[in-house]
C-alpha cells in the first residue's frame, strides 16, 4: 500500500476536513532543499511559509543532521528533572544569553517541546512568583484579539481566534480579551477585573497568525508601563517572531521594550526537532530562589524537558544563523519583498492593505463592496466578510497551482519563506503571487 494510502487511514491532519482526507488523501513530501520541497510525483513547490513560520534556515541542511547524529552517539538523551544536567543545554542557555539584548535581563531557561509548553510554562511561573510573593489570587492572564499562543489548555486560552474554540470555549474567569492596540482598554480592564487579580499579559510582538500585524512603534513599551504600574507580568510570544524572522535576533529589539517572560520555539531548531525555550528574566528569577519556601518545587517537567539532541540541533541551527548573516538577509530580503507586493499590487482593488517586518508579510483582502447581495447564501454585511476570507483561499490555491506554498489567515494571506532566500527567489515569489491574483 502506498504512504499516501496509509496516510488516509492512519494519521489525521489539523486543519483539513476529515472527510476531505478520506475522499482525496495528501501530498507526501519526499524531500527538500533551500526555500523548496519536493513531492512525490516530482513536483517542486516554493515553501512561501518556511513550514509553519518555522524552518528558518532552510530544508536539507546537512550540519543540522551532523550535529544531531554526533550528539546521539554520545548521549542521545538524559533526563533533567533531578540532579543530573547534558552539555547541550547548558550550552545553548549560554548562547541565547549572548545573542538576546542585554536589556533584557532573560538570565534562565527550561526547554520545552513546542511553542504551546513554552507559554503554559511561563504563566505556571507567573503564578508561582505572585503566590510566593503573597498574591496567589494573581491567575487572570489578558491577551489580544487575534493572537495565537498554542493547543495546550492555558495557551489555548490565551489563542484570541474563534477558529480555535470551535469545541472549547476558554474559561471565561479566567482569560480575558483586549483590542490588539488599545492601551486604555487594556488599562481598564485590569483596573475594572482588579489589578491584584492579574497575573500576566500576554502579546505576540508581531501577531503573525492573525495575518501579520504590525503594532504602532511605541505600542508595546506604553503596555509595559501599563503592566508595571499595577504589578502585571509580561510575556513576549516570539515563538514566530524570533531567530532572525523580523530581520533582528529578536522582535523585542525593534520596540526596545523587553519582557519578564520569552516564549521561544520554531526557528529555534528551524524544525529540524522539537524543542522550545522559556526565557526568565533575572529579576523574576531571583524572587523565586530567594522567597520560595524551604522544600517547594516548580514541579514543571516534560519527560524530555532540555532535550540533548534537540539542544544540540539548535546550535548548529544558530550557528548556520551567524555564519551565513541570515539575520541580515531577513532584513534586506525582508524590506524587498515588501517594496515588490506594494509596487506590483499597488493598483489591485482587492488589496485594502500590505504589511511586513523581515521576511514575513501579509496581504489584507478587502471585503469587496460589489459582493453579491446573496453571495454563498449569506446577506449582505456577512457576505462581504466571507467574500474576503474565500478570495483569500482562492488566491492561495492559484499560488499553488503555480508552485507556491502561501497561507490564508480569513481575509488576509501571508507569505514567511525561510531567511536564506534570495532577492531572485523573492522575485519568483512575487511573480507567482501576481499572476495568481489576476486568476482569483
């Protein structure tokens, strides 16, 4: 029986349709190279969204398997929950001090698995610092509409995208909403839930799954005061964001304003394992060694918490980061990239706006006034919304009919191919996306 068989009756896939998988199964990936995958009928596709915004420095990178070939045959993997440490993590904490900003004061870390630990990781030290500090009723934890943080229950809370909460609805004392640029409304509702109430506020620098938003330069440091005025913590959600994505180490350098929490995961190991990173800034961290009581754990450990394998994958992933300037190509290709979808689609009518930072960039669709009245069966204030979201899907299947992997995110499409892409290859990119406009 073939994989593609197989994969019918054995593996389920998150964002498609059960029934869809029955009927017309999936494409088995065979192989990649650069900014492209392969399929097993010989086609090659662009990977427009490095995976899933993750494999930063590109498919096929032969160091990576070294690297982790190496360490398996020393010592594959240990467990750290005790009183017994591997090389490589400690290695890698070393590293990520010296490439996060000074500024930041991110001094500890626990590896994790996935982006969604990370957070769930950050709010369990959250309350546990507030509750050491004698304010245990500090468990309320604000996000923005729109954001992504994760499947996990806690992150999952956080997730602002109703698509998420189709069969949970997040518990409603406990996580809370605000617009994503809104700083009053932020402020009120801290004051009007009840500041000692609060635990953490929780923001994606740049909310990429909800299409790529750019936040107002000074938005992120008024939140900070926002937060520091009534004794709520802050998490950076770079699991996106950060390694070189934005065209800097990290997003927070753009907004100089830094967190108590930083949520790492994807370009961390560009994919080629799992593995996340709770960053803790120092003084967070020396409150919970200094006030926490003789005999009291943190007691938050996956079985393959600090991974000697994946930690050693996500060395040779920086490095390949640092020997080939990927942080600076980010940036130039980044800017590039953006310049070309304004110039090219500067005169299409669907395009309500472009926005991008580095070598993510995403398309806002606009729900076209000249919908039809009953277009899908729907009136017409709903019918123009859905108009934008099934143009969106409708314009990403013609980028893949022409070799392009893009994603749409209900009226916006983004586009984050990996940081080693070329100004010629962003040149395809853009080709390929204007075409496939002029068929949608």
């Amino acid at each position: 029986m073939k994989n593609i068989e197989l994969d019918k009756s054995l593996l389920t896939h998150a964002f498609v349709e059960p029934r869809k998988t029955k009927l017309f199964g999936s494409q088995e990936v065979v192989g990649g190279k650069g900014i492209s995958i392969k399929l097993s009928d010989g086609r090659e596709l662009i990977d427009g969204l490095s995976g899933l915004w993750n494999i930063n420095v590109g498919h096929g990178r032969q160091e990576i398997a070294e690297a982790a070939h190496k360490q398996m045959k020393k010592l594959s993997f240990y467990p750290s929950a005790f009183e017994y440490t591997t090389e490589p993590p400690i290695k890698l904490a070393q590293k990520l001090t010296k490439i996060l900003p000074k500024k930041s004061g991110i001094s500890k870390f626990m590896f994790g698995l996935t982006g969604s630990d990370a957070n769930e990781t950050a709010f369990r030290l959250a309350r546990m610092y507030h509750t050491i500090r004698g304010e245990s009723k500090r468990t309320k934890i604000i996000s923005r509409k729109y954001s992504y943080h994760g499947f996990t229950k806690a992150a999952l809370g956080a997730t602002r995208l109703p698509m998420y909460h189709i069969w949970e609805q997040p518990d409603p004392n406990l996580y809370f909403e605000v617009s994503p640029y809104d700083l009053n409304e932020l402020e009120d509702l801290i004051i009007n839930e009840g500041p000692k109430t609060i635990s953490v506020f929780i923001v994606e620098p740049i909310m990429a799954n909800g299409g790529v938003h750019i936040p107002p330069k000074n938005y992120l440091k008024e939140a900070r005061k926002i937060c520091d005025k009534h004794g709520v913590l802050m998490v950076f959600d770079e699991v996106i964001t950060a390694f070189g994505r934005t065209g800097k180490w990290f997003c927070m350098e753009h907004y100089d304003c830094y967190p108590d929490f930083i949520s790492l995961s994807k370009g961390l190991t560009s994919g080629y394992l799992p593995l996340s990173a709770t960053g803790i800034s120092s003084k967070i961290w020396k409150e919970v060694e200094n006030k926490i009581p003789p005999g009291l754990i943190f007691a938050n450990a996956l079985t393959t918490s600090n991974h000697a394998t994946s930690c050693a994958v996500a060395l040779a992933n920086i490095e390949i980061i640092e020997k080939e300037k990927l942080v600076k190509n980010s940036e130039q290709q980044g800017k590039y990239l953006l310049n070309q979808l304004k110039a090219k689609f500067k005169k299409n009518s669907m395009v309500k706006e472009i926005r991008g930072l580095g070598l993510m960039a995403g398309i806002n669709w606009k729900n076209n006034r000249d919908a039809p009245e009953n277009y899908m069966g729907r009136k017409k204030i709903l019918a123009n919304k859905v108009f934008a979201n099934e143009f969106s899907m409708n314009f990403v299947s013609e980028c893949l009919k022409r070799g392009l992997i893009v994603r749409p995110v209900g009226p916006n499409t983004v586009v984050a191919p990996p940081l080693c892409t070329s100004k010629k290859e962003v040149d395809k990119i853009v080709s390929i996306m204007v075409e496939s406009a002029k068929h949608t």
